[in-house]
C-alpha cells in the first residue's frame, strides 16, 4: 500500500508536467500509446515470470501492472512514486484486477533497497532529475547481482511531423525549455548507454522506439503536453498564456488534419545486467 497521506519523500525531481486529474489523464493516454513498444522492450531485456520487479518513477502505475501481469503469480511488482494521489488509484486497480504489485510513495534518491529485485526499470525518469547519475546508481543498488537495470527516456529534439509545422517545432522547443530551466534534460535518451556504462553495468544495450501517428488519440500528444507544461513555462518566462495559447490551438488544428504526421519524442531503451 501506499504511504499514508503526509508522507514526504526524501527529494524533489524538476517534473514540469501537470499532476491532478489533467496529469493522470495525459498518463493514461501515454500509457496506452507506449504500451506495444515498452512491452516488446521489456521482454527484449529480460522480463520473465517469477521476477521480483521496481518502477521507479511509476506514476499512475500502469506499466508497474503490466510488469505484474508478465511476471505473473509466482513473481512481484513494486511501484514508487512522489505522487501520492496516483498510488492510491494504483493499488485500487490492482487489488481490483488481483496482480502482485504494490506502491509506494518515494523518490529515486531514497531507495534505500540493496541487492532486492532481479528487474529494475524506469520509464522518463531520468530526464526530470538534476542529478540522473545519482538516480541511476540508486537504481542499480536496488538490483540483485545477475539482476537487469532498464530505463526509456526521451530524447525530445527527435520528434517527427509532416508538413513543416511552426507550431510543432514551437512546442518541441518550448518542452525543452521548460525542462532545461527545472535542471533536467530532455535529450537524456542518447545519454543513457554511456550512463549505464558508467553505472558499472555489464552487456548494455540499445534500442529506439517512436511511435508515429496519421490519426487517433496519440496524434493529439503534443498539443496535450503543452497544455500541461503551461504554468511552469509562464512562471520562468519562457512563454506568455497568448502565446501558448495561439500555439495549442495552431497544433490541435495540425494534428485533427488526416493528412498530417507526427510523432511522440524518440525514445531511447537502454538495459544492462548488474555483475555478479
């Protein structure tokens, strides 16, 4: 379960999007839209029934319970999270669908488990910390020895539409603006193999998934997005509400267009094997 309300993590992370009700609802469209690709991705590094598993930075906690359901019955899935609204919808949902998955409230830099789960994974996470290399370590402690580390994370500069589109380029800018001003990195993605190297992990490898849309909900991930980023990029200065406001409506405008293309932000997928 999740820690009761009160609780305070250890640390803070740069996270520049919404939390509430409109955060969650951006979650769950991500979430369905990443899902084929992080699950492939997680089988690929290793993911197996009977593992005991982490998904640091779970968020809403719906890919924490994909984790449960592949690692099954004899296996475990633990989700922590600073957001504890979300973890209490978590735990609901999976006491509802009857998976072994748990949550918690915490941050990456107060992992204090050592040596607990044969699969450690986190999905953008890292991007929103000032300090990923810290984070990263945390992570790989909570490992077994033999066990796997695996993080997707984006590298924001690699989105794709068609036509040219002022307002899509406009909002990848601004995203990265934002992030950059709290002291993360929106292009942590083509970072992360040298970071995992760094972190002492063995047979590191490296994929990249980036789903592109005609049509459907994920087309509308980028106008979404912006929307959420809104009050922090007002806030640092980065952007007026006129100007954002002109820019989602100019975006939502190319994005309803079925003869238009575009795409979530590139995303690195990176895992390793803690030596024994």
């Amino acid at each position: 379960m999740p820690e009761p309300p009160g609780a305070q993590p250890s640390a803070k992370t740069t996270y520049v999007l919404a939390r509430g009700t409109s955060g969650a609802e951006r979650l769950h469209l991500l979430s369905r839209m990443k899902w084929p690709t992080t699950q492939a991705f997680l089988l690929r590094a290793g993911l197996r029934p009977g593992m005991r598993c982490l998904d640091v930075g779970c968020g809403i906690g719906e890919v924490t319970l994909g984790i449960a359901e592949m690692a099954g019955p004899e296996g475990e899935a633990v989700g922590v999270d600073c957001a504890e609204t979300f973890l209490w919808e978590a735990d609901a949902e999976a006491r509802r669908r009857g998976l072994r998955a748990t949550f918690r409230r915490s941050d990456v830099y107060a992992l204090s488990e050592e040596r607990a789960y044969d699969f450690v994974y986190a999905r953008y996470l890292l991007t929103h910390l000032k300090d990923p290399v810290k984070g990263l370590a945390a992570m790989v402690r909570a490992a077994r020895p033999g066990g796997i580390v695996a993080a997707e994370d984006i590298d924001f500069p690699g989105h794709v539409c068609y036509p040219p589109c002022a307002a899509y380029n406009r909002y990848v800018d601004l995203f990265q603006a934002a992030v950059r001003h709290k002291g993360g990195d929106p292009c942590i993605g083509r970072r992360l193999p040298v970071l995992f190297l760094d972190a002492g992990l063995a047979d590191v490898q490296v994929d990249i998934a980036q789903p592109v849309f005609l049509s459907g909900e994920g087309k509308s991930i980028g106008s979404i997005t912006l929307e959420q980023v809104r009050e922090p990029l007002i806030a640092a200065g980065l952007a007026t509400g006129g100007e954002i406001d002109a820019t989602v409506a100019e975006l939502a405008a190319f994005e309803s267009d079925p003869r238009t293309l575009a795409s979530v932000a590139r995303t690195f997928q990176v895992w390793g094997r803690k030596p024994q």
